[in-house]
C-alpha cells in the first residue's frame, strides 16, 4: 500500500482495502527506505501527532537499514523543533558530519 493510503487506514480501518485503491501511488515509505543503505537518516515522529501516526513513523524506522536514528517527541505534527530545539538541531548536526 502507498505512503497516503497507510495513513488514511489508520484513522478509518474499516476503509482499508477501499483506500488502497482510491489512493493508489508508487510512493511507499516502508518499502521505499529499505534501498538507502548508507545514507544516515533521522526519523522525528510524536506520538500526538494528528497527521502521521506515530506507528507508520515505527514502520518506516524498522525497515530503515542503518545507520539510522529515532527521536521521539511529544508535540503536535513538526512540533519538535519548538518542544526539543537543542535535541533536534543536535540530532541534525550528528547526521550531517
């Protein structure tokens, strides 16, 4: 299933297979992260976030092959960088060097 219609099943389950056909797309996060072997990722996910459910956040890490990074907030969708700004720009200085 696309990136969209993951996310749209997690706030309406019972449309699950009608979702996977509506919101058909060749972009899948989960699946997608598996070919950046390599390459350093950070993943910030919260889990009050109201726009991307703190479990596709979950997925995507799990099937990221390293290196890899999760910081785990508790603010609102792009909160992070308001609630934890020093872990965040830390964070986004170790990925870089």
């Amino acid at each position: 299933m696309s990136s969209f219609a993951d996310i749209a099943a997690v706030f309406a389950p019972q449309f699950k297979d009608a979702l996977a056909k509506m919101l058909a797309s060749v972009y899948s996060a989960k699946e997608d992260i598996k070919a950046t072997e390599g390459l350093p990722k950070l993943f910030i996910y919260s889990k009050n976030d109201k726009t991307v459910p703190f479990s596709q956040g979950e997925e995507v890490y799990k099937n990221a092959p390293e290196p890899k990074q999760f910081l785990e907030f508790t603010a609102d969708h792009l909160g992070a960088v308001t609630e934890k700004p020093a872990e965040v720009m830390k964070a986004i200085e170790n990925l870089i060097q």
